[in-house]
C-alpha cells in the first residue's frame, strides 16, 4: 500500500539522491542556489517529462494545481517559471548528462540477459539520429536554415533492454555517422 504517496514520489524514490548530489558537488551546481536546488529543478524536469508538459508555463500551472502535494513530492516550495528558466539557463547541464550515466550504468546489467528475440551472443545497437527544430530567436547559435533553428541527437541504443549507450549532439546539417569529425559536437551556449 502507498500510504497516500503520489505516484511521482514512488519513481523517485528509487533514484539515488546521493549520487545526484555528487554530480552536483563534482560541477559546483548548488553554489550559488538560495532557494531552488537542482534536485528540485530535477524533480521539476522529470516530473514534466513524465507527464508530457509542453512549456515552462504549463509545467508551472500542473504543479499548482497540485500544490498541496508537492512536498511529498520532493519540492520545498512552489515552483514559478521564471525560477526554473533561470535554473535551466544558467545550471551546468553535465550534473544531469553525469546523473543520466550513472542511471544507464545501473539501468544496463538490469537488462543484460533479456532475450532480444534472436540468439546472438554479442550486444546489437541500433543508431538513430533526430533533428531537434528549435527557435531561431532563442537559439541563434543553432542556426539550421535561414529561419529555423535546430540541431541533430545522434543516440545508440542497446536493444538489449532499449537503453541509450550513447548519445551525442551535433550540428543539424550533420548527416555522416557520430564517429565522424565533421560533425563537431555542440557546445553548451555561452551565458
């Protein structure tokens, strides 16, 4: 029985706040944070994601509405849109690319004798790659063609469980394989 934990609570739970404190501790992402952690701007991410959000405003609207519930949810306090756009814009994003590692690293033995439906001894990956359109206005570092912004995810998952091995973001005109160096990887924008 949950005891009248949410749904939410239950999934994080099983993820270790330890662990995500190291990847904070090894870039120095709570140095400067008063009042929003990036656990909670995480929790506030992860939360989005599960339940399809589609903008900050609408990320900050479902958490209100639940706002009663949102200390059992891991959040200190209510979350305003203006906090987590600064929090997304100025946090080092490598906390969440380490946290994302360690979380593939447990994820992977978990899956390594899952039958993929052929008997092959080796792994088998497979290599996918997916233009991100973004905004020009927001992103003019990504220019992709003369009014649109975007760049390209190369990601290689283990179909052995369908667990990303590894992921890379390149230029959106790309079109040669992740190993290649004509496809630089992008840089985090300057803030």
């Amino acid at each position: 029985m949950n005891s009248g934990r949410t749904v939410f609570a239950q999934l994080i739970e099983h993820l270790s706040h330890k662990e995500f404190q190291k990847c904070v501790a090894r870039h120095g992402g709570d140095k400067y944070a008063k009042k929003f952690s990036c656990w909670e701007q995480f929790l506030a991410m992860a939360f989005a994601q599960l339940t399809y959000r589609e903008s900050l405003r609408d990320i900050e609207a479902c958490l209100g509405a639940v706002s009663s519930k949102l200390y059992h949810m891991g959040f200190a306090a209510t979350v305003a849109r203006s906090t987590l756009a600064d929090a997304n814009e100025n946090r080092d994003w490598r906390i969440f690319a380490d946290f994302a590692q360690v979380l593939i690293g447990i994820a992977r033995p978990l899956y390594a004798g899952e039958s993929m439906g052929v008997d092959l001894d080796q792994s088998l990956y497979a290599l996918d790659s997916t233009t991100i359109d973004l905004c020009l206005e927001l992103f003019p570092w990504a220019k992709f063609r003369k009014r649109k912004a975007a760049v390209k995810m190369h990601t290689l998952l283990d179909l052995r469980g369908n667990i990303p091995t590894f992921i890379r973001i390149t230029d959106a005109r790309c079109m040669t394989s992740i190993s290649s160096t004509n496809c630089p990887s992008r840089p985090a924008p300057s803030t």
